[in-house]
C-alpha cells in the first residue's frame, strides 16, 4: 500500500506510528495510508520562516508570477493522471474531479498573470497617497508588504486540489511561504499535485512545505508574524480561534466554513423562459456535483408559493435522471460521500430536516447504484424536502446537510419576505437570485449583501455564461460573514492582502516618492485583467 510522505525542510519525509488509511469511498478498498508521528514540524515552520520567506521576498512580483506559471504548466501536463486519482480516493465522477483539477490548474495560471502585470515591484501602494499637512510636503501613503512569517493552510476534503492551489497562489504571489495540509481522507490528490510541484516546477527551497496527515502541534509554534488559513466545518473554525497560542500572540486567522446558501426565484420568472431554465440548472447541478460537497451548494431554495408545486415537479423530474453508483463507472453522475462519518451525518442530518418537511425524492429509502458491490460505499441519493410554509423546517436554517440534499421553501413573491429568508441562514458564502425584473433584484441585493460574501444576480442576459453561484472564480471574493466564517479568499489582488502588512508611511513627500516610487519597487495594484 503506499505511504504518503510530507514536504518539510526541502525534503520528502514518512511520519512513523499507527498510518491513518485512505480509501476509495465507493467500494471502501484500502488506497494508501500515512502518518505525521515523529515529524519535527517546529523545525518545519522554523525552516519555511527563515529559508523559503528571505528567497521569496527577494524576487518581484513577476518572478513570483513565473513560479505559479510553472506550477500551473506542470499540473496541466499532469492532468489526466490526477483526475484518475481524484475518482479513487474522492469519489469524484469524471467532471466533478475535473471541476477541481482544472480550478487548480486555472487559479495558478490567474495569478500567475496577475505577477506579470505587477511587474519587477516588490511592494504595493494600496490606494492614493494623502497630503497630511498646510503644504503638499507632510505626505502619508500606505504601503503592503509581505509578512515575515509563514502561511499555514489547512485545507477541505472536498477539494483537495483546488483548495491547495487558491490559497497557495495568493500567498506565494503576496511573498509568504506556506506550509498546506490537506484533509487526510482525501490527501492522496495533494500528494501528488505536491510531488508534480517538487520535481516538475521547484520552487525557492522552503517556500511550500506540505503535511500529509494529522496536524500534531503544527499550530502550537505559530507566532504574531503568521497566517492560518482554515476551510471546514464551522466548529472547528471556532476551535481554532480559540486557541490560547494562536489568541495570545495575535495570529491573523481566516475561516472559511459552514453555508446555508439559498437560491431565489424572483415572482417574474415564469416558467419554461430562459431565466427559469437556468434556475433549474443550477439547482439541480449545485445538488448534484460533488455529491453536493461543496461549501457553495445551494440548500434553502426560494420560490413563490404560487409557483412552487411546478417548480417541485421539474426539480423531481431533472433530479431522476441523476445516476448514483461508482463514478469510475460509464454514466454515472453522482458518486459518494467522501468517508463512512459523513454518510452517517447526512442521513442524521435528513432525518433532521424531515421532521419538518415533506420528502419529496430521496431520503432514506431503498435507490439504485450503478457498479458497487453490494453493501458498500457512502452513497445518498439526491434529496429534495419541501417544506410546508415559509415557517417550516425551520432546520434548514439552522444545519446544513453536506451532502445532495436541498430544502424547497415558499414565500409570498415579495422581495422583503424573500430576503427576510435568506437572512435566517445568518451568514453564507453565496446566494443566487434569478430575476429580469431590476427592481426586485436590486431590493434584494441591497438586503442580502451584508449577509454574503457573494451574490449571482441570475437573469436571460447572463443564462448562457455564468457558470453558476456554485463555482468559485479567482477574480471575486471567496467567504462571507457569520457562520460561513468571516473569512475572505481570492478577488484578485485582494487575496493577498491576508498575507500582507498593511502599513502607513509619513514623511517628506519627495522623500517618499524617491524611495517607494523611483526606485521601481512601488506599483498602484492593476485592475485584474478580464477572463
């Protein structure tokens, strides 16, 4: 069985003790084991601190640019070869592991762009500068600066490649080394994206370190100069926070965690047009893609109460031809659960919901798989609940079902009531509204913005190009407020703000610009070039 290794202090390394296993969550078949008993990950934190951050400061924005390049390249020659792997130990059919493959692969191409447009400058001016005195001479501007600490990224399951690249990206592009640990059920993907990176596109020694397994006391040696970026559940996000170590020194920390995001159907979409049909679409595919583990699933769905038996018809009827089996296996479309513990809490977590609500497909009863031997594998059928009123199930504001389950509700067509819903989710990444009527999109986007980090207005102009509120671009944002974790990824240059210090710098504005401008080493962030 293979061992996975670790990436610390430049050199790939086997943790001892009892292996933590890997397996193939569709026929439970055993894939490779690993462990990080015995690592020194003092030593490892120590050595990307001192080795890999001098070497990254040390080159420009576009050299750091080049790297990601390189990375991105490499990856893409590899492809094919990990998303074969993605369909063993993620459960991925061909285009889910796709999905996450090429979101690697297309995150480090886009900031590999964005160094290139940053040019030969090492820091940023973030904003215009501000005459601070009776004369333009007393001058103020602030300035970004790479951290002089380490990044340390603890990744999902459900994306074990994209979720290594997007924040790796940011980081190394902002001068910060990184130290990645993916989720140990699934890291058998980042194990091989890491090996691709070490010996097809070598980074500064130092400047990516990678932890395969449990994170032992990795945490316990962050200091005031590092980052911890976390993506999971929301309790283990609060955990984190409350870490005595990490309060005490002041870790800057960002969370990216649970999310009850809702789509709304405005009260102008009338069946059979364009805007309906893409509603649709990204209901039904949001359920269904990664077996609906993605932190950007849409589970609360919004439909005038006079149109929501047609809307339950044509959701049940695009959600049978959903076919359910080993995504190794030729027209399945949806494979399973990631591991045993989370089957068993998204069968808890529909029995929750269904105390409330109707079932209108799914649930816990008997349903086909295409190509698993009998007994095995983490499967559940795509779910839909209905609930009884817009006061019903009141669980599904409250728990989130990480699997390909949803909850329909009805409202009343008004946007007040609409984004009065969408509200009782207190916080989330996403939510989606589909509307040709201005007025109403507007009504709503202005009373949801504070609650999301992102926003789809879905209308028949956008139809045939938006890839749906479930897909994550690198030029917006990626978080959102209250319990989506108050965290903020992405966005372009905005994403390596979390890696930067922030500074004011005052003086004689000739001084100033003689040392940040003329010296070639300040640069005014670009707009990011369109996709």
């Amino acid at each position: 069985m293979e061992r996975l290794e670790s990436y610390v202090e430049g050199q790939w390394i086997a943790g001892q003790g009892a292996p933590h296993p890997l397996v193939n969550p569709a026929t439970e078949e055993p894939l490779a084991e690993t462990s990080t008993d015995g690592l020194d990950l003092a030593a490892a934190v120590a050595f990307a601190r001192t080795v890999g951050g001098p070497s990254l400061r040390a080159l420009t924005f576009a050299e750091r640019g080049e790297l990601l390049r390189a990375m991105s390249r490499a990856a893409h020659a590899h492809r094919d070869a990990l998303i074969d792997v993605a369909i063993q130990n993620g459960g991925n059919t061909r285009g889910d592991a796709k999905f996450d493959v090429d979101g690697a692969i297309g995150t480090l191409a886009y900031y590999a762009d964005l160094g290139a447009q940053l040019g030969d400058a090492r820091l940023l001016a973030d904003g215009e500068g501000a005459q601070l005195g009776r004369s333009p001479r007393f001058f103020g501007q602030h300035i970004l600066v790479p951290r002089p600490g380490v990044a340390v990224h603890i990744n999902a399951f459900n994306f074990p490649a994209w979720g290594l690249a997007e924040k790796a990206a940011c980081a190394l592009l902002a001068g910060m080394p990184v130290i990645t640990k993916p989720a140990t059920s699934t890291a058998l993907v980042a194990f091989r994206l890491m090996k691709i990176f070490t010996e097809r596109a070598p980074l500064p020694r130092g400047a990516l370190s990678f932890v395969a397994g449990p994170p032992g006391d990795l945490l316990a040696h962050l200091g005031g100069e590092d980052v911890l970026a976390f993506t999971g559940s929301s309790a283990t996000g609060a955990a984190l926070r409350l870490l005595p170590g990490l309060a005490r020194e002041s870790v800057r920390v960002n969370v990216e965690a649970d999310s009850l995001n809702g789509a709304v159907l405005g009260p102008d979409v009338d069946p059979g047009s364009e805007t309906y049909a893409m509603f649709l679409r990204d209901v039904v595919r949001d359920m269904t893609q990664k077996a609906g583990q993605k932190c950007t699933a849409i589970r609360r769905i919004f439909v005038p109460a006079s149109v929501i038996a047609t809307v339950r018809a044509d959701l049940v009827d695009r959600l049978r031809d959903a076919r359910v089996g080993d995504p190794a296996q030729d027209g399945v479309t949806v494979g399973p659960l990631t591991t045993a513990d989370q089957l068993r809490g998204v069968r808890a977590g529909i029995e929750r919901l269904a105390a409330g609500a109707e079932v209108a497909l799914g649930g816990d009863g008997p349903f086909e798989k295409i190509g698993v031997p009998e007994g095995k594998g983490y499967f559940v059928p795509p779910t839909l609940l209905v609930a009884g009123g817009p006061d019903g199930a009141p669980a599904a504001h409250e728990h989130e079902v990480f699997g390909p389950v949803a909850t329909l509700f009805p409202y009343d067509g008004g946007a007040a009531h609409a984004v009065a819903l969408l509200r009782r989710g207190r916080g989330s990444l996403v939510c989606s509204v589909y509307s040709d009527d201005r007025g109403f999109a507007a009504e709503v986007l202005l009373g949801v913005a504070p609650y999301h980090g992102r926003v789809l207005l879905g209308s028949e102009r956008i139809a045939d190009q938006a890839p749906g509120p479930g897909t994550v671009l690198p030029q917006t944002i990626h978080g959102g407020p209250g319990r989506a974790g108050g965290g903020e990824e992405l966005g372009g240059l905005r994403g390596l703000h979390l890696y930067s210090q922030r500074t004011a710098v005052q003086g004689s504005r000739p001084i100033l610009e003689a040392i940040l401008g003329t010296k070639g080493e300040l640069r005014h962030a670009p707009a990011p070039a369109k996709p």
